[in-house]
C-alpha cells in the first residue's frame, strides 16, 4: 500500500465501482459489435441506443428465483460465485494506471494504482488461480453430473493453456528483469515489448483467450455437449456472478496484455489512465470480433492447440529471448 490504508481503501472502493461499470458498458459493447457484425441492431429499445440493457439485464436477474438444487453440497454451492467474482475482481486490482496523480486545491499526490510489489506479475497468477477453484468446486458441488463434467473440462482447458501462458510472459520478464508492472511498463518507454517479443505475443494472446473462455476456445460452456458447463445448475444472480467474473477475467487479462506488452499507460500526448484504457479496449475488440468470426473449436482441437502449437513455440521464444538478453 504506497499511499497508506485509507487512502488504499477508498482508492479500491472507486476502482471497483468503475470496473463493474466498465464491464456493463462492455457487455453493451459487445452485443452491439456481433450486431454489426452479423447484420443486425443489436440491444436497441432499452434507453438510448439501448445504452440502459445492462441495468435491464440486471433488474431480470434479481427477478429470477435462486433455487438450490436437490443433493447439492449447499454451503460450497453458495459460495462458488464469490471466489470466481472476487478472484477476478482482485487480479485487477494491481494493474498499474499511471504513476503519481495530484488532486487540485488540495495538494495530494497518490499514486494510480492500489499497490505495486516486486513480485507482482506472481500475485496476479496466484490470484487468476485461484479462481479455478470457483469453477470447480460449482461444478461439483451442484450435485449434478453435467455441472462436474463442464466443471472438470474447464479445469482441464484452463490447467493446460497456464502453461503456455506462463512461459510467453517469461520472456518478458526477463527482458524487463523485474516482475513490478510499473518496472515493467518503464522498461517500454522507448519500444514496445510487442515487437521484441512479438512471438510470445502472439503465444498470451491465444492463450488468454482460452483464459477466458472466450470464443472459438469457449468449451467450459459448450452448451451442445455439457448443457452450460459448470454453471448449469446456478440461476438468477448466483448465474450473474459466474458471468460477470468471466467477462472481468477477459477485462484483466487485456489489461495485463497492455502492460507486459504494450507499455501498459506510457505513452504520448494523452494521460496513464486514458492510455491504459484505449489499450485495453483495443484487446476486447479484438476478443469481440474473433467471437463474431470464427466458429468454435472441438476439444480435441483446443488441446492439440495448447499442448503441440503454443507450448513449442512459447518455448522456442523463451530460448531466443535468453541468448538476445545475454550475447546482444
């Protein structure tokens, strides 16, 4: 905490506020683009420009009755949600916008984001995996049968692209020399990470897509084989929360993407945080648009991808990143 505990404590207060609205404004986003791109309006009859269908969406969802299903294991049931929400809630939370801001008339300085440690980049990992658990444990504690297959499957997609995913941001750890994403993002000012590690770019970028179950690597909810994977049991907000956390989940991996890869909020002319923001918004478009594109993979597909083409190629873009660290 480099601004002390109150002010760490309102600074979190607003950073939550904004990214649950944020992540409304996305889901708008979202719905809006796949209508352009597939010919049609998309939400338009709720406010202006349909702008009010995220509130409409939750007023629907605080309607639906919570029911609990027979043989579930209850207080675990209950309490899948949470993990996966505050899980993704919390990888956030580090992500650094900006250095250091002044609030006029008063004279105080803080910095823009809630804390930075040397080991930050393993704290989001460790926080990232501990939302499996909330896959997991709704999925068995559903006391259904297809809830634990779709909950075993994400585990298995999720376990299997980690390991690409961890070697393509080694890379950039290495280069950087730090694990600080402030460090990380200073080590950007004069050339993106994007073009010296442009495979390992490539290696997170596919792998955090499957990270977030995002399609065509969307077979945790492969409703055609698994009903809706490990959810299918949850309904009304409990199912709300499950949803929420998968869109954040996608909203921190993007913000992660900008600064292991993008200089995070450097850059020039425009101020941290409105950089910060166009880089992550450019990863979700590029999300939204692979969703409107390209149909969804079979798993067999999705693990022949992580384990014999990510995998090597993460793994050969470790190698060449040693040796230009260390005789260029």
């Amino acid at each position: 905490m480099v601004d002390g505990v109150l002010a760490t404590i309102i600074k979190s207060f607003v950073l939550v506020n904004v990214l649950m609205a944020f992540f409304a404004f996305m889901t708008w986003v979202e719905r809006k683009l796949i209508g352009r791109f597939q010919v049609r309006y998309g939400p338009n009859r709720v406010g202006p420009f349909g702008l009010l269908q995220p509130i409409a969406d939750l007023g629907k969802m605080l309607q639906k009755e919570n029911m609990v299903p027979e043989g579930a294991r209850v207080k675990l049931y209950m309490v899948a949600p949470l993990i996966a929400m505050t899980c993704a809630i919390g990888a956030f939370g580090l992500m650094p916008f900006g250095g250091v801001a002044t609030i006029p008339y008063f004279d105080y300085q803080f910095h823009l984001y809630i804390a930075d440690t040397s080991v930050s980049l393993l704290v989001v990992a460790a926080i990232g995996s501990l939302g499996f658990y909330g896959l997991m444990i709704g999925g068995w504690a559903s006391g259904s049968k297809y809830a634990l297959l779709g909950g075993m499957r994400a585990i298995a997609q999720l376990v299997s692209y980690e390991v690409a995913f961890t070697l393509a941001v080694i890379g950039v750890i290495i280069q950087a020399g730090s694990l600080s994403f402030v460090a990380i993002s200073d080590a950007q000012m004069p050339l993106w990470f994007i073009v010296p590690q442009f495979l390992g770019f490539l290696v997170f970028f596919v792998a955090a897509v499957a990270e977030s179950n995002r399609p065509p690597f969307d077979l945790v909810e492969a409703d055609g084989e698994v009903v809706a994977g490990y959810h299918t049991e949850y309904g009304g907000m409990r199912y709300a929360m499950f949803a929420a956390a998968e869109f954040i989940n996608a909203i921190t991996l993007s913000a992660l993407g900008a600064v292991l890869f993008l200089g995070g909020p450097n850059g020039p002319f425009l101020p941290g945080p409105l950089w910060m923001l166009i880089k992550i918004g450019a990863f979700l478009f590029v999300l939204i648009w692979i969703r409107a594109t390209l149909p969804r993979v079979r798993f067999d597909q999705l693990m022949k991808i992580g384990w014999k083409v990510l995998l090597p190629v993460a793994t050969l873009n470790l190698l060449l990143t040693a040796v230009a660290v260390v005789y260029l």
